[in-house]
C-alpha cells in the first residue's frame, strides 16, 4: 500500500486526563517534587517490582546517579556497550571513572557477555548492559559474571519499560535500573527518568543524591526544623508537573505496548521478503518492549550508504532515523581514549547499517504498509545492478 500520509520517527499520545492532572497540579500551587511524584515512585516500583523507584528529571541524571550512589569514581573501569546514546558512556566519564567498551552480539546487537568477560580487569567495578530498543540482554550470564566477580551491574533501560527476562521484569534483576520518560520513549513525562532498586542502602543514598546530600527538610529553614549536608549532591529531582503526566502514562502502558507489538509483527511480517533488509535478532525467553523497529540495511547491494537511504525515506515522508552510531568512534571518545575503527567490529558492522524504521502507538497498521513500500521504492532504486 502507498504512503498515504507522511509517517513521522515519533509523535506523542497525551491525552485529556494528563491535561486536566496537568492543571491541577499547577493550580495546587505544589509544582516540585511532592504527592503526584511519591504516586508516580510507588506506582512504577509496583509496575517493575521493585521495592524502591526513585524520580529524577531525566534518564541521563537516573544513569548517574546509579553510578554516583555506587561511589564509582576515579580510577574505576565501567564496562559497557558501543551501540548507544551518548548518556550511557558520558555519565562514566563524568564520575571520573573510564568507560570500557565490549562488542555487541552479531544477531541481536545487544553487549555480548563473552566479550564483556573478556574485558574485566582488577579495575572493574561496574558492568552496564543496554537493552538496546527494548530487548533486553542475555542477563542470566552477565549477572553469573558480575557475582562472580562482585561487580555491580547497572542496566540502561531506557528503551525498555516494559521488557521482561525470562519472566522477570526489567527494573528487579540487576543492583539498580535506569529508565527514560524523554518524549519519544515508551511513556513520556516530557523529560524525565527513574532510578529502581531494590537494595534499601542505595536507595537512601540515591534519594540523598538526587536532592544537594540534604537530610532533614532543605526547605525548612526556622531553628526547629534543622537540616545538615551529609555528601555534595545534585539537583535531580522529578515534578510534579513531570509526575501528573506519567501516573497517566504509565496506567495506559499495557494498552500502548500492545499496539507496538502488533505494529512490530505487521513489520516483521512485510520485511521478510525484503531482501535488501535483515531483521535484528530477538532472544528466546524474552518480553520487547518494542521501543524502536531498527533494521541492518545491506548496503554491500546499494550505489549509496546508510546515510543517503535515510535522507531518501525523509524525502519520500518517512522520518527514519539512526539509533545508534558508534559511540567509540565519536571525537570526543577517539581522543580522550584512543579508540579507533576496527575495535569492535560487530558494533561497527551495525552502526554503518542501522536505520530505525516509525514505530508508535499512535500508527495505524497501514502506516507500517507505507513505511515498506516506501522503503522498498528507495532501495530498488538504488539497488546495484548484478552481473556487470
Ligand atoms: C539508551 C539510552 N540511554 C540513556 C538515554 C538518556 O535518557 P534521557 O534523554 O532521558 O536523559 C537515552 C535517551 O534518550 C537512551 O536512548
């Protein structure tokens, strides 16, 4: 079927009762953090499982402070993936720590535990898996690794609310979580992230993180309600504001995932025969959350790269986009730490093919039949011509 109507990368689904929590909240006069935030906590802690969900204003701050709560700093080794956002190796090296990389599985992209062994030394302190666009990584083996070698292991889940392993949910398997409610993810607060879990100590030292390393109520400032700074904290806190949309997000979740998976197999179904695409794997045992479609377009049969497909999807109405490209392979990382092309091969292979195809609950099913038929009159017109 043609593309009926241009089919942006994202569009957000808010609707009247996040407006009207909205207004209220601005009208109670309480916008920081306060009840809609400790409702938020509560509900997504029972959500994933967990005993503790600690608010934060962006999944970025929620990675840090899982990091900071751990007192990984100076000197310490993190292990992680290439294929993700720049937050997942930036918030190692803003603890002064340095990020090590593992390549990713062939088949799933996601970080490769053999690889991950591979690079533990006595510095290690911490191990941090991505489950890159929901699906989550082979985390029976990266959790024998880390308890072997009593590491901590942080999961980024930004992509991957909604993602189960084997029967456990994302958010109750590793020492502490990371999630995002940035505006595309699978639900939104506008900005926004939670750190979860389920050890009490960290907790504690999370919470203090989050508000300055203040104990006692920093806005109380008479005699009888004293308060002391017991560390030098951040300001991270999640509002209210933020809060009053995800209560809602978050009670229409089960309701949006399901969409996203049906509009995943209409893909699945319609790329198969695709022969320019390969599907990225998914593991056996596992619940997607189905946060981004990515394909691995094979650009050995195309005149032109990745790039240039991408460019021809936005012209013919598609907004395709590229999660990720490597990120050793960024200025940044190349000159501070030395990393160069050829490091890690599967993750390079994938980075110069990667394209993530619209994936929302919002799309319709035709929406996905467009998409494909766009994205097959685009390679065909740049397909290779054979036997010459
Ligand atoms: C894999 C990954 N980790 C971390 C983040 C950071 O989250 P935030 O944008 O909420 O800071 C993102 C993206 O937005 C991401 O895609």
């Amino acid at each position: 079927m043609k593309l009926t109507r241009p089919v942006p990368l994202h569009k957000s689904w808010i609707e009247k009762e996040e407006e009207a929590e909205v207004l209220e909240t601005l009208r109670s006069g309480w916008l920081t953090r306060g009840p809609r935030t400790q409702a938020f906590e509560r509900s997504f802690a029972d959500y994933v499982g967990c005993r503790h969900a600690i608010g934060v204003n962006s999944g970025t701050a929620a990675l840090h402070l899982a990091l900071a709560s751990l007192g990984i700093g100076e000197g310490d080794e993190v292990v992680t993936t290439p294929i993700t956002f720049a937050a997942t190796g930036n918030v190692i090296v803003l603890q002064r720590a340095h990020p090590v990389f593992a390549d990713v599985e062939a088949d799933t992209l996601n970080i490769d535990p053999a690889e991950v062994a591979a690079r533990i030394t006595a510095k290690t302190r911490a191990i941090l898996p991505v489950h890159l666009f929901g699906h989550p990584c082979e985390m029976d083996a990266i959790m024998a690794l880390a308890r072997a070698r009593q590491l901590a292991v942080i999961e980024d889940a930004a992509h991957a609310i909604e993602a189960r392993y084997r029967g456990r949910p994302i958010g109750a398997i590793g020492d502490l979580t990371a999630f995002s409610f940035y505006a595309t993810k699978n639900i939104t607060t506008g900005e926004g992230g939670m750190v979860t879990t389920n050890d009490d100590g960290l907790a504690e030292r999370l919470r203090l993180l989050r508000l300055h390393g203040v104990v006692g109520n920093a806005g109380a400032t008479s005699a009888k309600a004293p308060w002391d700074v017991v560390l030098a904290g951040y300001n991270y806190t999640m509002s209210d504001i933020q809060a009053a949309l995800g209560l809602h997000q978050l009670e229409k979740i089960d309701g949006y995932w399901d969409r996203r998976r049906r509009l995943a197999a209409a893909y699945d179904d319609a790329l198969k025969h695709v022969e320019e695409v390969r599907r990225v794997g998914v593991r056996e045992g596992v619940r997607h959350a189905y946060h981004l479609y990515p394909i691995l377009l094979r650009t050995e049969d195309l005149t032109v790269d990745r790039d240039a497909v991408v460019e021809a999807l936005r012209e013919a109405g598609v907004g395709a986009g590229v999660h990720f490209r490597a990120l050793h392979l960024m200025s940044f990382y190349r000159e501070r730490f030395g990393f160069a092309p050829g490091d890690f091969p599967n993750a390079e292979y994938a980075a110069d093919r990667l394209i993530s195809l619209p994936l929302y609950p919002k799309m319709e099913e035709e929406d996905v039949e467009g998409v494909v038929e766009a994205l097959m009159e685009v390679v065909r017109r740049l397909r290779k011509r054979k036997g010459r």
